[in-house]
C-alpha cells in the first residue's frame, strides 16, 4: 500500500510536487495496488497558502491537472479526511474515488470568502457528486459542513469515530479490483432538477441581491451554470478563465486582508508593553450580566449558548419578568436553530441561568457584564456595588458606547480589573467585541476580555480609551456629514443609497431610524450639546465655533425617533415597523429649515457624498491610529467589516484608503475643508499628511512612521 500525506498550509508548490510524485510512482509500481490520501498531524489541508496569492509567485491553477491525475489513476485512490478538508483540500479529495472522513471533520469550499472561486476543478466535480443546489450552496456561501451532514450529502462515502487512516486502508483493501469508472466524477452526468434553467435564474437574482456589489458569488454560480450546460472539460476551462478574472480583482485581495487582519488582531498590544504574547487569561466559569434592556438580553443569550452560567441581575421585577421574557424567547430561537435543540442549551436549569434583583448573588461571578443605561452616575454607582460585593478576583466589564473607562473604574477599587467589552446589537449575532482597555486594566484583564470573546466566536478588538472609542469615534464625523449634506441640499434617501450602493448593509439614515434618534439625542443633552443645559444665545448651527446641525435633535423634539414611533428620517408602516418609505413632511421640513437658516440648496453628486463621509471617518482612523488608541490599521479594519457593516469585499475603511491612495484622500479632504473650515473632521489629520509626505507607503508599513509602532499583518 502506498501512503501519500498532505500538509495543511505548508509550501503549497512543494506539497503539489510531492502529491504528482507519489502518485506516479504508485502508478508505475505493480506492487502498489491502491492510494490512500490522508494530511498531516490530524488535518487533511486547509487548501492553497493564501499568502501565495498576491506573492509575485502566485501558483493558480496548479493543483487541478493533480486532481485529473488522482481521478484517472488506474489504482483505487481513498481520501482520509481528518480535521478539515477545505478549498483545494476538499477538490483534491474530490479528485479521490472514495472518500472516507472522521466525525469530528469538518468539509467546505470556502474561496468565495477570499474573493476567489474553487479553482482545481471543484466548480464541476461537486454538483455531480451532491447536485447543483447544495453544490451552489456551499460554493456561493463558503460555508464549512461537518463530517455529519457531508455523509447525508453524499459528500463522503463513510464516516468513522476512531482511527481515519487505519479505516481507509480497510476500504482501499475492500475495493481493490472494483471498476473505478463509476468512482469517476468528472465521468458522472450533473444530476438532473426540474426545469434547471429556472432554478439558475432564480438563484442568480438571490446570489446577486446577497453579495451586495462582491464579484465572487456571481462568478461561482457562473462556474456552476458551466458545469450544467457544458462538458466536463469546456466546463473546467471556463472555471478556470473565471478564477483568473477574480484573481486578478481589488475584491480578491480585500478579502485576502481581511481574513488576515482578523487573525492579526488576535495579537494585541498596549503602549505600554502588556501584550498576548505574555498575559494568561483567568478562567471564566461564570459570569453575571446587569441590565436586560437591548444589549443585556443579547449578552445573556451569547454567553448561554457558549456554555457560561450566567446570573442575569435588573433594577426591578418588572424589568426583570420584561428582560426574562425576551432572553427566552431568543434562546428559544437559537435553540431551535441547533441541532440538540433546547436541551443542548440547557437555559431552563437555573444552574445555568438564574434571573435576579439581588446583588449579593453576583459573590461567587468569575466576571459581570454591566448593560445598564448610558449614565456615568448610574454606571459609577453600579461599579462601586459590585467592586464591594464580587469576590477579589471578578473582572467587571462595561457595555458603554462610549463613556470614559477610567472614570468608571475609578468608582471601585480594583481599577486593575475594569475593562471596557463593547458588544454590538444584536450582541448575540454581531461578531464584534470591542475590548477597551484603562489606565489601570491589567494584562490579565484584556486576556480575559481576549478569551472570553474568542469562547463567545467574536472578534476581539483592543483598543484605548477615548470617547467613542474606535468604532464609534470614526463613526461620529460620517453621520455628521451625512446630516450636512441634508442641510446642504441633499435628502436621506439619497445618502443612504449612495453608501448601500458602496456596500454598507444599511444607509446611515435608515441605522439612525432603527437605532433610535433618541439615543444620540439623550447622549447630545448629556454633553450640554442641546436641551435646557445649553446656555441661552447659542448659535443654532454653531458649538463652540465648530459647525453643528440640529436636524437630529429638531426631530426628536418632534417625536420622530425612527422606527420606534413610524417616523424618523422615513416612514413606516406602523411603530416598529421595518419598510422605509421616503416622508414628503420631512422633504417639506427641510426646505423650511434651509429657508430659515438661510441655506441655499444645491444638488450634490454621489461622488461628494462617498467621499465626505467615508474620507472623514478614514480621517479620523488616522488620528486615532496617531494616538496610539489602536495598534494598526487592521484593527480598525476589523471593527469596521464586524460592527459596521462595512463590506467586506472592500477590506474596510484603512485598506479602502490604501486602494483609494493615500494622496488622492488628502487632496479631497482639503479640497471639502477648504469650503467647510468650521468643519474640524475635513481638516486632514498629521498622520496622514506624513504618510503621503513619505510617498504613500503600502498600509504594512504605516505604523513604521509612527515611533515604537509595528502592523501585526
Ligand atoms: C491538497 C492540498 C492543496 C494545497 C495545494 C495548493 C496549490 C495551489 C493551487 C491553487 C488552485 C486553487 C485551489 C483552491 O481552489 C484555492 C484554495 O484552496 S483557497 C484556500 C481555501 N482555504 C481556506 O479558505 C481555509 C482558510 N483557513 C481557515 O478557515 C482556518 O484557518 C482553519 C483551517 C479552519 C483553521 O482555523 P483555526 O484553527 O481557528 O486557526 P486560524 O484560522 O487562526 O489559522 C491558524 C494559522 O494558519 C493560517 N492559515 C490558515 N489557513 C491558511 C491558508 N489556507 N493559507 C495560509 N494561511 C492559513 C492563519 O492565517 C493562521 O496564521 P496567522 O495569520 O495567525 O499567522
Ligand atoms: N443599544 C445599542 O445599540 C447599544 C450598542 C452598544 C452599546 N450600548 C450600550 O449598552 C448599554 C445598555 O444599552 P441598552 O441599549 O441595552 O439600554 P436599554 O435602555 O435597552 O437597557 C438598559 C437596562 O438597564 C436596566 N437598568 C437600569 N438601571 C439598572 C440598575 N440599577 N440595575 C440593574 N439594571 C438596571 C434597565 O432596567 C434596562 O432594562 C449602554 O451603556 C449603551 O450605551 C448600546
């Protein structure tokens, strides 16, 4: 028996080497009557190096004449799949007359994700081997299956509990002598659906309506429409002529950094020297949330369906029964969505999930995370309870948006253990977890923080401490060019769909409507921005000599707080409801405003209204990026593509800028602060006046220019 191994990510040229070698040598061996196909140190492979894409080397397209070779060997060739067989790993199993997978593996084609589509062949092999919708499914999505379904797919022939390797020599024993014809995908007519045609139209539109402006889904149904309508090889070299085209897009390599940017920031650092390389996280067993409104509800259920036992604690029993309801009935979803059901989740032991007004049962929590309402009083006095009931060791987490940390942590006296954990709504679905770190957090604290995000299956970000953080505070001057343009002549429909054309899931608009106007308008009163404690004569368009619109507030103050109340910056069909309508009283509300404010409209092109509100929130990145609040591009990046709905075939907003280039940014934004100085978000940070100033270096090298800065890409 001849044993050929596959190395998950190693020098992929020298795998595919070794593959074409081992295979002819089987061949050419009569002593050799069957090939089993198995990886390395218990994985099959994780596919092509993705680094090898962009490198000047690039080896596309390689691996598919191996897999025709796999599949014409006169010999019986058996995959042994172990741990995961993914995008070039699973065509090459594919290429393989029999596959044979461990329980606990996990199979997909995930090219799409990184921009591009399977290129060895897989496009056509799979739809005859499982049929063209769940083929379609899995190639337009990316998604990863486990050993389970593949087996009920038809994906593998067998799957095993013990040992792989040893259970896949017994098969290739079995079959020695078997014809291998009908073992031969390439040989195997693409199963038949009623009226096919149809079916491609159809899932063409939903493919395009998904992948919002990305290429890849598009072009993956197309490789699969191919493998429909052409013959086996036609249909591999128009895969082929398709994956050259995706190769070659900006998306491919958007998505390429991202992928890499989100396992870069897994290794965080601080100015001041704590990083992931030497703090260990304190283990979390279980964890108390305060405040079951909006966020809390979503945090209990994430923490539930990671397996914490949680002591969800509100103000009173009637907030209490209120947030009970609502964590009910999201872990009643979600455990409808798992295989186990509810008894996987296990949410009605009270061991697992106990509801509380009671602080003294917060004693024994390894962690708390506070959600209450957006007050440093309130939040003051939260933590100063909880610093005196917790055991010592307890991390205690803000949920805040965006209030001080230290002042938080100032209100107990383990300032060591405070942290900021920002989730994103819903905070069961967003992936984001915003770790923000004091004065006084400890190594250990962000570890914690890191750990928990990771057992939760977010991404964790660290940041500093500053209002709005990262998020939040690149968000700030994008809404407030939005709103200007209104004032300028623009409506939100407009705006919205300028920016939905980019990508974004959703307009800046249509979020304020579903977020709630009030929100910012509760958080403005608290900065003395509007509302009685703004001092009598000041400018209504001006704060401290900086330009201000009162739009948002003026249309709190007329009870339109978005989809809450029907109306907001659209209409709805009833409070809470969902369908944006464009509101002529608002279109009205405007021209009255200008006129009052002396505003003479004009029309503004998309061009002005992408670039005022994207350049000014990249503007912002830079400063952060120059105060040391995060640690490089790629954070931000990922905040961004997490929490925000930037696309993420765009890379996020410091690679967009990258692509942009960094020159053509800063002329643009000088351009707009030129004819807005009261504008301070225009005006065009230090930081990225030095890097076009050094001549627009590329994004891995930007903290290079900031002292004692490295990217972690
Ligand atoms: C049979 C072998 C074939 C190999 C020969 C290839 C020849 C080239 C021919 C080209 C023709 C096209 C072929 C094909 O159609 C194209 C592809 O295969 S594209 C790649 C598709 N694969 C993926 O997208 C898998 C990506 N990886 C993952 O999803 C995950 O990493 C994982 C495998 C599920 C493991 O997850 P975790 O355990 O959580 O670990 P991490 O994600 O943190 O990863 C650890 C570490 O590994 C790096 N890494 C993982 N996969 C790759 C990869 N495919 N290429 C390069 N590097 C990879 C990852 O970045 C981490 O490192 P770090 O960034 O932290 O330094
Ligand atoms: N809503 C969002 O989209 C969002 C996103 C990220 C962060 N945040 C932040 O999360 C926090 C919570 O926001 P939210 O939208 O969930 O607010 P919310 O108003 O929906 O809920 C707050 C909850 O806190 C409870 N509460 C108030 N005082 C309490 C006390 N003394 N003890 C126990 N519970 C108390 C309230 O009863 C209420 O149920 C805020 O700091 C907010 O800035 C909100």
């Amino acid at each position: 028996m001849e044993l050929l191994s596959l190395t998950v990510n190693s020098n992929s040229l020298a795998v595919l080497q070794a593959l074409e070698d081992g295979l002819k040598k089987a061949d050419a061996d009569p002593s050799v009557k069957a090939v089993m196909i198995c990886g390395e140190n218990g994985k099959f492979s994780a596919g092509a190096d993705i680094r090898g894409f962009s490198s000047p080397k690039r080896h596309g397209g390689a691996l598919g004449p191996i897999v025709s070779l796999i599949e014409s060997s006169e010999k019986p060739v058996v995959a042994a799949i172990e741990g995961v067989a993914l995008g070039g790993g699973l065509e090459v199993a594919l290429g393989c007359h029999y596959r044979i997978a461990h329980v606990k593996a996990w199979m997909g084609l995930p090219e799409v994700t990184l921009g591009l589509l399977p290129g060895a062949e897989g496009t056509q092999r799979l739809p005859r081997l499982i049929g063209v919708p769940t083929a379609l499914d899995m190639i337009t999505t990316g998604k990863h299956i486990p050993a389970t379904e593949a087996l009920k797919l038809g994906l593998v022939d067998e799957i095993v509990e013990e040992n792989t390797i040893e259970a896949a020599i017994r098969l290739a024993n079995k079959v020695i002598g078997q014809p291998l014809g009908p073992r031969r995908l390439s040989l195997k007519p693409v199963p038949k659906v009623p009226n096919m045609e149809a079916f491609l139209r159809e899932a063409a539109v939903k493919v395009k309506q998904q992948a919002r402006g990305c290429l890849a889904p598009e072009l993956c149904l197309q490789a699969v429409r191919a493998a429909t309508e052409t013959p086996f090889a036609e249909g591999v070299r128009r895969e082929r002529e398709l994956f050259r085209v995706l190769l070659s897009s900006g998306q491919a390599q958007a998505l390429q950094y991202a992928f890499f940017a989100e396992r870069a920031v897994h290794r965080w650092a601080t100015p001041a020297g704590a990083s992931w390389s030497s703090a260990a996280p304190q283990p979390v067993c279980k964890a108390a949330v305060i405040g079951l409104g909006t966020m809390g509800r979503g945090i209990v259920t994430s923490l539930v369906k990671a397996s914490i036992p949680v002591v969800a604690l509100e103000q009173d029993l009637e907030y209490l029964n209120k947030g009970r309801k609502a964590v009910m009935l999201l872990l009643e979803r979600e455990a409808m969505k798992m295989e186990g059901g509810a008894q996987s989740l296990d949410f009605h032991n009270p061991a697992r999930l106990q509801f509380t007004v009671d602080f003294d049962l917060l004693h024994d929590v390894d962690l708390v995370i506070e959600a209450v309402f957006e007050n440093m009083a309130l939040k003051k006095e939260i933590f100063h309870k909880l610093s005196k009931i917790c055991k010592p060791g307890a991390l205690l987490c803000t949920n805040t948006s965006a209030l001080n940390i230290d002042e938080i942590a100032s209100a107990t006296s383990r300032p060591q253990q405070v942290i900021g954990t920002h989730f994103f709504s819903p905070a069961h679905v967003m992936r984001l977890l915003e770790i923000i770190y004091g004065r006084h957090t400890s190594p250990t604290a962000i570890a914690t923080a890191m750990q928990l995000a990771k057992t939760l299956k977010k991404v964790g970000v660290v940041v500093g401490n500053c209002f709005g953080f990262v998020g939040n505070r690149m968000m700030f001057p994008y809404v407030q060019q939005a709103v200007f343009l209104l004032e300028e002549g623009s409506r939100p429909e407009a705006v919205d769909q300028v920016l939905e054309d980019f990508g974004f899931k959703i307009g800046p608009f249509r979020m304020s409507d579903l977020a709630g106007l009030d929100v910012g308008w509760r958080s403005r009163q608290g900065q003395g921005l509007t509302g009685p404690s703004l001092p009598a004569g000041t400018p209504a368009r001006q704060r401290q000599g900086q330009r201000y619109s009162p739009l948002p507030d003026l249309l709190c103050e007329h009870g339109r707080f978005g989809q809450k109340t029907a109306k907001g910056w659209y209409q709805y069909e009833k409070a809470g409801g969902r369908t944006a309508t464009p509101d002529p009283w608002l279109h009205s509300f405007l021209s009255r405003y200008r006129d009052t404010h002396g505003i003479k409209a004009r029309f503004i092109d998309q061009e002005e209204i992408l670039e005022r509100c994207l350049f000014s929130l990249i503007n912002e990145g830079f400063a952060i990026l120059a105060e040391g609040i995060a640690s490089g591009p790629e954070h931000l990046d990922v905040i961004y593509i997490n929490g925000y709905g930037w696309p993420r075939h765009r890379g996020g907003p410091m690679f967009y800028a990258s692509t942009v280039g960094l020159p053509r940014v800063l002329d643009k934004l000088q351009k707009y602060s030129e004819a807005h100085p009261d504008v301070p978000g225009l005006r065009p940070s230090a930081f990225l006046k030095k890097l076009v100033a050094v001549g627009n270096p590329p994004i891995k090298e930007w903290m290079s220019y900031l002292s004692q800065q490295s990217s972690k890409l």
